[in-house]
C-alpha cells in the first residue's frame, strides 16, 4: 500500500501578501459599515499567515 501524495501549498507568501493588500483597499473603502469588522480580522488573519 503507498502512501497518500504529499500536500502542497496552494498559495505562496506573495499571494498572501497580496491579498493582504487587496483586502486593506477594499476595508478602507467599507470602514463605516458593520461587515468592515469581518474584513478587519481577515486582514489580520493574512498578515499571520505570511508569517508561517
């Protein structure tokens, strides 16, 4: 019996950075409406991935 395939990453650092990026356009241009919060901590979820 062989062994499953190894995972790989689907994204790299840069797209994380780069999401990053968008995600921080698009929150400044939500700032005042209440689904801004969820974007909020997705960008600070990216920003601790890039760091993995």
């Amino acid at each position: 019996m062989s062994e499953p395939a190894r995972a790989r990453a689907v994204l790299s650092n840069e797209d994380f950075k780069l999401l990053r990026e968008a995600v921080l356009h698009y929150l400044k241009a939500i700032e005042d409406k209440p689904e801004s919060v969820k974007f909020s901590n997705l960008y600070h979820r990216l920003g601790s991935a890039i760091g993995r």
